[in-house]
C-alpha cells in the first residue's frame, strides 16, 4: 500500500513538472489565446449578505445626500471600505426612505451585496421657553429644517418617560391647567408625516410662576411698619418692593411671611408691594400693592383731668404733659356729639369757665408745634360738672379719639 502511495506522489510531480513548463498561452490555428492553466486555486470568498452592517436608524435632513457611517463587520473582523467592499447611497436627500447598498469586492474576498436602510427625519429643534404665569407656560421652537409640524412632548419624572401634550403648525405652544410654583420639563419632535419625526429636543426645565400674595396687610407706627401676609404655596421666598412714582424698587427679600420697615418719615403715605418666587428669583408670582401712612410723633394723653364749681365757674386742672407747648380745652355737646374748642393756651395745666345750671363736660388735649402745624395728642377722659357722679361715668366714654392736625 506504502508503494502504490510512493508512485502516485511521483506521477503528480511529474505532472506539475510539465504543467509548469507550458507557455503562458498558445496560439490556436484560428489565432485566438487559450486561458494559461494555473495551480494558484482561489480561496473561497465570503458574501457580504453574512456581515453585520451596522448604520443610524435615522439620519437628519439637511436638504442635501446625507451619507451616515457605514460599519460593516465579519464575525469580529471589522471589514475595511474600498479593500473588502464598496457602498452605494440611493434616495438619500429627501425625507423618506433611504438605501445603502453594500457591494464585496472580489480581490478582498468578498463577494455579492447586501442593501440596508435608514429614515432621513426632519432635523431636531430647540425649546425655549417664552413665557410663563401661575397655571400655563408657553414654549417656543426653533424652526427646524424639514419639519411640517411639530409635537410636544412633557417629561413625567416619576415614571421616566415622555407623556405626549399636542402637535402644532406654530413655532409656539402654550400648555395649560399647570400647578402653581410647580417644576416642569419639556422636549418637542420635529413632524414631517406619519412615521417620520425627529429625536427629540435637548430637555428645558421651568416653573410655573407662583400665586399671587394674599392679605398683604400693613401695621405702621411714627416712623416703622411691619407688613405680614399669608403663605403662598410652594414659593420659596418673597421680594419686597417699595414703589415711588409707579416704579417697584427691591428692598428685601425673605423666606419668612413678614418684613420690618425703618427710618421712615413721620405722617408720610407709602406704598409698597410684595411678590412670591420659586427656585430663583427670576420665577416671580404677580405683586401685591398696599398703601399706608405712618402715624404723627404726638404728645401723650392729658391726664389727672378733674372739674370743680367755684364762684360760677368750672375750674380745670390737670397733669402737665411732657413736651407738650399747650393744651386746648373742649366743651362736650351732648346733643351733637361732638366736641367745642373753648381755648388754646400755652404755660399753665389749670383753666376757668363760667357755668350756669346745667350739665359741663370738659376733654382737655395737649399739643405741639412741628413744621408750623399742631400736632395733637388723644382727648383726656372727661371731667364733669352739675351732675351726679354716676352720670358722669357714663360719659367718660366719649374721650377716644385724638383731635384733628391744625
């Protein structure tokens, strides 16, 4: 058995010798070229239709061929373009459809095609937002190249997705029946027709702008005033304007539900104003005006009132009063209700008026003079004469209110 191998290998060598030694190619009578014979056997190629071709699923329009990258892979072989294969965009420019043909190049060893695809979508846009108020926030688009429409899109955070809001024509957009001083995150596609949308946007977050200050109330004295109103819900803070001549102006801000204000003029109107924001101060609910006027540095009450009858007359006194210049003395009508000016004087706490029969009831108020105006303190409690003492208790009532600025 060994032998009959031994001759065989003999015979293919001779064979191969001979086979050699023929000329490249021979001239037949009709002088055509016979194919030279060779042993150089081709090894065996690969088609392109067993490669992993791996390219964009979508692709934007930019109203020119768009040509995506192309990676082409045999089992973990990377396969090079222009050695082993050739590429061939067809429908490439407009929004559709496009196709990829993937062609093996025989001297690479790679034989037949294989034709993929990709979408060409409209080009991606960009949100903004334009405006915003307590219960809507309205966004703006950046027109985007080969977009018809566009559709608009909120992020649910708590379930990590896109919840789909409604598609416009417009480059806006309003979205309503929001939460007050609420986060809220946006995105839109870009719409061309069914099946054919861009990815989308780049995310923009917002607040919605919180509510307005309710009960904004003003508590002033001489030359302060405290304002102090109700808690708007979720805002982080509140600014504090005082406003002169229709202008707001910032003055403060703070997290607590009043603001102290100081060294203001005495007897002077204000006008002042406070708005609720959210995150940053820039997400600002509606202001809320309020007007005061602070209060006249008076003196104090008159005190120590008393009346007595001597000679005819009803004879006053009382306590001095510390800074007052003087004081005015009232006669109470009983049928009016309202009180007489008797006498203003300077320099003394005593004063003498006639009586007859009848009922006297006598205010007594301090005063002083400031800016060329008398600025008067409350009326003294009352001090009667020719009545019993009862009825004259009722009538201590009457003394409250200062009397007026002259």
């Amino acid at each position: 058995m060994k032998r009959i191998s031994k001759i065989y290998a003999v015979i293919f060598a001779l064979v191969a010798t001979f086979i050699m030694a023929l000329p490249l190619s021979a001239a037949t009578e009709a002088g055509k070229e016979i194919p030279a014979v060779s042993l150089v056997t081709a090894a065996k190629k690969v088609n392109v239709s067993k490669c992993k071709i791996t390219v964009a699923k979508t692709v934007a329009y930019t109203g020119k061929a768009v040509k995506p990258k192309v990676t082409v892979k045999y089992g973990k072989k990377t396969l090079k373009k222009g050695k082993h294969y050739k590429i061939t965009y067809s429908s490439n420019k407009k929004i559709g459809t496009a196709k990829i043909k993937i062609t093996g190049i025989s001297k690479g060893g790679y034989t037949g095609t294989k034709t993929v695809s990709f979408k060409i979508v409209p080009a991606k846009s960009k949100v903004t937002v334009k405006s915003s108020t307590a219960s809507t926030v309205t966004l703006s688009f950046k027109k985007a190249k080969g977009a018809k429409k566009y559709v608009v899109y909120r992020y649910d955070s708590a379930k990590k997705k896109y919840i789909k809001l409604g598609t416009t024509s417009k480059t806006t957009y309003t979205v309503k029946k929001l939460t007050s001083a609420k986060k809220y995150t946006f995105a839109v596609k870009s719409y061309a027709k069914k099946n054919y949308l861009s990815d989308y946007s780049a995310k923009k977050s917002t607040y919605t702008r919180p509510a307005a200050v309710k009960n904004l109330v003003a508590s002033p004295a001489e030359d302060s005033a405290v304002l102090s109103w109700d808690k708007v819900t979720g805002a982080t803070g509140y600014i504090v304007y005082e406003i002169e001549n229709g202008k707001y102006t910032k003055v403060a801000s703070t997290k607590s539900l009043s603001y102290s204000i100081s060294d203001l003029e005495e007897n002077a109107e204000y006008n002042y104003a406070v708005a609720a924001y959210v995150s940053k101060t820039s997400y600002l609910g509606e202001k809320t005006d309020v007007s005061f006027s602070t209060s006249v540095n008076a003196p104090d009450k008159v005190s120590g009132l008393t009346a007595v009858i001597e000679d005819g007359k009803a004879v006053l006194t009382w306590d001095k009063t510390e800074d007052a210049d003087g004081y005015t003395v009232y006669l109470y009508n009983n049928e009016t209700g309202e009180y007489t000016e008797l006498d203003t004087f300077e320099g003394r706490e005593t004063y003498s008026y006639p009586v007859t029969d009848g009922l006297y009831v006598f205010a007594v108020a301090a005063y002083f003079t400031e800016d060329d105006s008398s600025i008067y303190g409350d009326y003294s409690d009352t001090a009667a004469v020719g009545v019993p003492f009862k009825a004259v208790e009722n009538l201590r009532a009457l003394s409250s209110v200062a009397p007026s600025v002259s």
